[in-house]
C-alpha cells in the first residue's frame, strides 16, 4: 500500500532512531559508488540530494551539482518528493556522511511504496560501502554556492 506523501512526512520523525542490521539494510535499497553517481550527475542520468546538516555542509562543502535538503529541517519530506519530481524519469541518489542516514531514508520510502530512490551508502566521508566523495577527490562546491543554484521549488 502507498502511504500518502503525509503520512510519509508523519514516519519520517521516528527516523534517526531506526536502524536495521547492515546485511539486511543492503538487500531492501539500491546502492551506488559516488564515482557512479558522479558520472550519471555528469551524463544528467541522475539527481543527487545531500541530505546532511547545514553545519556539515559548511564544513566538508557539497558534491558539485547536488542539491542540498537536509533531512533536518521541516520541510525535508516536502523537499525529498519534489525533488522526485524535478527529477522526472531520473534515479535521486541520496547522500549524507557515511551512509546511516541515507539508508533510513530509503527503508521508509521502500517501505511505505515509494520507488526512484538510491543510495550513495559510502557517503562523503566513506563507510563499508566505500572510500567517499571527498577521499575519491569527486568534485565539491561549497554550502553556499549549492544552495544559491539549488532549484527555487526546493528551497
């Protein structure tokens, strides 16, 4: 059954305490390497949210050309679904630091109906999944620059 983009929203708040067993995480979501997701950015095959905080954004700054909607703020659920529908026919990658965050994301959009999603489970800073964008040496743009070119619907 597909839960109304509300209800979604609603599931949303219980998120950072989520956490399934690692084996079990991978087989319920897509993964893709940051290197894959920066070709498919490069080819315009795919889309790429950076889910994390402003504060991390400031810090590390942004994959270049991703969008930054941070799950931390009101409106995130609002955000993830328009950017689905930017996105049109497109994968929407998500990426935070390590993979955590992301992979909550995903269980709750795959179990509440919702498809078009991936993860980039290596994040920024790298994981089990993966060295990262930033030890990839992936291209970075910072905090402000990704939002002064982030699309007016999802800011």
């Amino acid at each position: 059954m597909l839960l109304s983009r509300r209800q979604f929203a609603i599931s949303l708040v219980g998120l950072p305490v989520l956490a399934l067993p690692a084996g079990l995480a991978a087989q319920t979501r897509d993964i893709w390497a940051a290197k894959d997701i920066w070709a498919a950015l490069e080819a315009d095959e795919a889309c790429l949210l950076d889910i994390r905080s402003r504060g991390e954004w400031q810090e590390s700054g942004v994959a270049q050309g991703a969008w930054p909607v941070s799950m931390h703020e009101k409106r995130f659920p609002e955000r993830l679904f328009q950017a689905r529908d930017l996105a049109g026919d497109r994968p929407v990658a998500l990426i935070c630091a390590t993979g955590g965050r992301t992979g909550s994301v995903l269980r709750a959009l795959r179990g509440a109906g919702y498809d078009g999603y991936v993860d980039v489970a290596e994040g920024m800073l790298g994981s089990r999944y993966g060295q990262g964008w930033l030890a990839l040496k992936l291209p970075v743009v910072s905090a402000d620059t990704a939002l002064a070119e982030l699309p007016a619907s999802l800011v």
